[in-house]
C-alpha cells in the first residue's frame, strides 16, 4: 500500500497521488500527461467525531475487496470547528472568506 510521505509540499503530493514516479519535477504536471489509465473519483467530507474503531475495520475490509481502491484523509485538525458552516475555509471557493 503506497502512503504519501509524513511531511511533502502540496505539489508533491499531487504528483504522489497522481501516481508520477518518486523524484518526478513538478515540471511534469505542466506537460498533462495523466500517469493514471483508470476512472477516478473524488468526495469530500468532514468527520465531526471520531470514527469509532469498528467502522475502520469495515472500511478497510471494504476497501481490500476492491482491486486499486484507495482513500485519501486529510488531516485539517480541530480548526475546521472553528470555522463557521457559512464560511469556507478555501479562498479558491465562493463564498464569504474566513
């Protein structure tokens, strides 16, 4: 299982989860070759408690079954509580800015 390096800059991530080989320049992501063949999907969601250690284990049985599934957590940490629902956090985004 490929896990993304504890500490990386967002633009190797993006390679990492691309699937580009380790070392790759962020360079390559300018030539627009998808190093992925397959579909992809994304969802986003926050969690607002702790999931609980039983639902882990469903969810890694589940994703076991498939063959190249994977998931993604993102670790914003306790300040997403402290950003109101009508707000968003990602300037990018519409809506009113934090």
């Amino acid at each position: 299982m490929n896990i993304t390096p504890p500490e990386s800059t967002w633009l190797e991530s993006v390679l990492f989860t691309g699937s580009y080989p380790t070392n790759t320049p962020p360079e390559a992501l300018l030539q627009a070759n998808n190093m992925l063949k397959s579909y992809f999907k994304a969802k986003s969601d926050f969690v607002q408690e702790p999931i609980p250690e039983s639902a882990l284990k469903g969810i890694w049985k589940r994703l076991f079954k498939e063959d190249g599934a994977s998931m993604i957590w993102n670790p914003f940490g306790g300040m997403m509580s402290k950003i109101s629902e009508f707000q968003t956090p990602f300037p990018r985004r519409k809506g009113d800015s934090m």
